[in-house]
C-alpha cells in the first residue's frame, strides 16, 4: 500500500509542477519570439474580431463537462455496485475516481504545457497582427511607405490602439482547438471504456449510453471541430493553426487515457493482491487460533474497505472477492 502511495505522489508532482509552469511560462522563458513580415502579405491584415467561443465556453467544453462525467459516472457506478470497485463504499469510490480523474488532469496539464511552449518558440503571428499592431519600421516607415522592392518589416514598434501585446504572436498552436479536442477526445474514449463491457462495469452510462455509443462519440467530436472553426472565422488563426492544435489535443488524450487504463488495472492488482495476502495470513492464524486469527483479519478488513470471507469458529466456510 506504501508503494502505491509513493508511486503516485511521485506522478502528482511533477505534474502539478507542469501545470504552474504551462500558466506561467512566458514569466519563465520570457516573450514569444517576434517575427517579421511582409507588408504584401493580406493573411494577416484581417479585422480583428470578438470571440465567438470565449474562454470561459472553452473551459466548460475542455476541462469541466468531461470532470463532470467522470465524476457523475464515477459515484452512480459505487451507488450501483460496490462488489465490482477497488474497494466498497467510500474509499472505494475515492479510490475509482482518483484512477479516472488523475490521468485526465496530468494529460490538461501536459496539453497547456505543449501548447503555450509551441507558441512561444514559434512566435507565428495571427491573422489580425497587423490590424491590431499597426507597425512602424525603426526608420519611422509604415508598410506603405516602404520601397516596393523591399517589402519585409524585421524590426518594428507597434503603434495601434488595440495593440495586445505578445498575444498577436500566439497564433500557432491554436489553444481553443488543443484543449476542446483534448478534453472531448478524452471523454468519448472514457465513454466507450464505460459502454464496453457492460457485465464488467456497473457505470450508469454503460446501460444507457451503449445502444447509441457511436451517436454519442460523434456528438463529442462535433464540439471541438465547431471550436476550432470558430478561431479561423474569427481570424484568431490560420487553418494550419488549428489542425495542429486538433491533432496535439487529440494525441494527448489518447497518450493519457491508455496510462489511465494501465495506472488503474496496475493500482487494482495490487490491492487485491494485498488483500489475499491479508486473507491467507488470517485463514493460517484462524486454524491456529480462531479468534485471534478472526480479530485479526477483521481489522485489516477494516483498514482496506475490502469485502470479506465468511469465517467460523471451525475455519473458513466460504471465501470470495
């Protein structure tokens, strides 16, 4: 039990540490790189628009609609069946929503952490950049004012009154696109974990949601796909943008779920592997001493919140997990 502890602080750390970092990182590594242009180039002379999908959507859509599944599926699942989870009651059900939440926050973080790093190495500018920055070359010379053989602006000073300082560089990945596909990716795999095996998971979803399973996991990828469409007729991003955006939300996702998958069969192991170890040390004390041995594995049942075997005075009478 020790060993499991251990292993899983030793997972929640430098996650967490990611997870400050990907929400602080240009305070760490400084702005994102700033690039030059061509002042013939009309990609990014697009008027600069409000966002269609804010960030507060974007939130709800990415990180706490799929939470509230996983929790949802998770406490009606031990309501259901307590025979089928880590352990009965409370702690069994802490225990499955820790194995089904964690990995979902450890891959969040990574995603954030991708993403910001990706858009401060790349410094791409958005499609709005020259709308918001209208620059001036060192020189004191606009775009129209340069000589047409020698269109490209290196250096430059912003001078527009929308100016959003190092935001007209992020434009590469698109965060809006990474995160709802992270987030929805996610949750249509976890449904389908939950609709697989109906006779092996109790999860209310399992009965309700496997008749129409593909029905539901296409309705999943309908969010983050209206997401990321948005951000290109925003003229937040390019299309390139937002299908690398897509495709590093949607790696992360299957990245994690599969260690989720692993991380819990590996957890659920070894405790029932604890257990019966538990049990047979009990079961040899009872024929040597049936009360001590009863008191025994009475307490260490207690300590576990595992099911029990049925033990009398005259030794065990029936035992299963």
């Amino acid at each position: 039990m020790r060993s499991i502890f251990l292993k899983q602080i030793a997972i929640i750390v430098p996650f967490a540490t990611i997870l400050w970092l990907s929400f602080n990182l240009e305070a760490v590594l400084g702005s994102p790189r700033r690039r030059g242009f061509d002042c013939k180039d009309a990609g990014i002379r697009q008027p600069y628009l409000a966002d269609t999908i804010n960030t507060r959507t974007l939130y709800l859509l990415g990180l706490y609609l799929p939470l509230i599944f996983i929790i949802l599926n998770e406490l009606l699942s031990s309501r259901i069946s307590n025979q089928q989870r880590s352990a009965p009651g409370l702690k069994g059900y802490l225990v499955d929503l820790y194995l089904a939440a964690m990995p979902f926050f450890c891959g969040f973080a990574s995603e954030r952490f991708i993403k910001n790093l990706l858009k401060l190495t790349v410094g791409r500018l958005r499609p709005h950049s020259y709308t918001l920055c209208q620059p001036i070359s060192l020189e004191g010379l606009t775009c129209n004012e340069l000589p047409e053989n020698s269109p490209f602006m290196l250096e430059y000073t912003c001078t527009g009154t929308m100016h959003l300082s190092s935001s007209i560089y992020k434009s590469f990945p698109s965060g809006h696109s990474s995160l709802s596909f992270y987030g929805l990716v996610y949750l249509a795999l976890y449904l389908r974990g939950c609709s697989r095996h109906i006779k092996g998971n109790p999860g209310f979803m399992a009965t309700i949601y496997r008749p129409s399973a593909i029905l539901v996991q296409l309705l999943c990828l309908c969010g983050p796909a209206m997401v990321a469409i948005s951000r290109v007729f925003d003229f937040k991003h390019f299309w390139s943008d937002i299908l690398a955006g897509a495709l590093l939300g949607s790696i992360v996702a299957l990245a994690f779920f599969r260690y989720s998958e692993e991380n819990s069969k590996e957890v659920k192991r070894i405790l029932e592997n604890n257990f019966e170890e538990n049990a047979e040390k009990s079961i040899r004390e009872t024929l040597k001493d049936p009360e001590a041995g009863i008191a025994s594995f009475m307490q260490n049942n207690k300590q576990q919140q595992l099911p029990v075997c049925s033990i009398t005075m005259h030794g065990v009478e029936e035992f299963s997990l």
